[in-house]
C-alpha cells in the first residue's frame, strides 16, 4: 500500500480519528516509557500522518510501550494511542519490521500461558522463551533464587474457569490456545 495511505489506513483499522492529532505532546509527557523509545508516542502520531509507514513500523518505541493507556487518558481530543500503538505492533510483526521481535515473541508466549492455565505460569513460560532462544541457561541462577524464595512456583496452578479467561483472550485478539 503506498505511504500515503498510511494515515486513512490505520484510521480505518483502529476507527480512531488519528488526522484529529495537533501534536500537544500531553501523550509522550504523561508516558512512563517515553525516555525508552526511539521515538515517542506523539512523533509516532506524526509520523503516521505524514504517512512514514517504514519508520513508524521498524520503531522500537512500539515495542516500549507498557501499555498502560496514559497517552490516551491524557489526550484532550480522545485519540486512543495505546490501541493504536497495538494496532501498529501487530502490523509490525505482519510487515517482518519488527525492531525487537522477542518482545512480542515472549509476549505471544506469555498469553498462550494464560489461555493455558488461567494466569501466566511465568517459569513455563521463561523457559520456552529461553529455549527458543537458545538460551536455556541464561539467567539461571536468578531463576533458583526466585524459586527458593518462592516467588515462582515449579509447577503451574490453574485457574477453574479457564475457558472464559481464553474467550477473553480471543475477543481482544490473543493468540491463546
């Protein structure tokens, strides 16, 4: 799809008025990760409507976001920038642009776990990202001191209504099984 497009196309994806953006700055001032992101959530609204698709995708500040929804609460013309930035992760993983893919690899794991056993079992779920990896043994010393402390339990516990934790999971767009 042409560059741009790129603004019609993601506003037709999200159903967000991402034009209606005049660069106040409020969302990458009220975003805890914004000192972590090459580009912050404003500039990457900007990028969008100048239709630098490439750059907006390949951003590794998509994948810093926490997700904690702050650059939309703070938004003073109600543009969703949290969706927005899990719309463009999603379309940098499609496009192979992805600038930190183990993010989302672990994050694809972290929800399988969930939609597994009702809550992430987080030692399953660092092991299969580790082995994936190839690097089982990485951080391992950690990992004992967390399980001596009993921070993270050996086995998974699951939780009874599992199949409305993995209806959820669907809706929302999760990868669970």
């Amino acid at each position: 799809m042409p560059e741009r497009f790129f603004l019609s196309e993601m506003e037709e994806m999200t159903g967000i008025a991402v034009s209606e953006c005049y660069q106040c700055f409020r969302c990458t001032n009220g975003c805890p990760a914004a000192r972590d992101m090459d580009i912050v959530p404003h500039r990457i609204i900007g990028y969008i409507i100048s239709g630098e698709r490439e750059c907006v995708l390949s951003s590794a500040g998509l994948w810093a976001c926490l997700q904690c929804a702050a650059c939309s609460i703070r938004c003073p013309n109600g543009i969703d920038v949290a969706r927005i930035f899990t719309v463009l992760r999603r379309m940098s993983v499609e496009s192979g642009l992805a600038a930190q893919t183990n993010i989302h690899e672990f994050d694809t794991l972290m929800v399988e776990s969930i939609a597994r056993h009702g809550h992430m079992y987080e030692l399953g779920t660092v092991m299969r990202y580790r082995l994936s990896r190839r690097e089982l043994l990485k951080s391992y010393r950690m990992g004992i001191g967390m399980i001596k402390k009993r921070r993270i339990g050996l086995f998974p516990h699951n939780v009874a209504d599992r199949n409305n934790i993995r209806s959820i999971i669907k809706k929302t767009g999760g990868r669970g099984k």
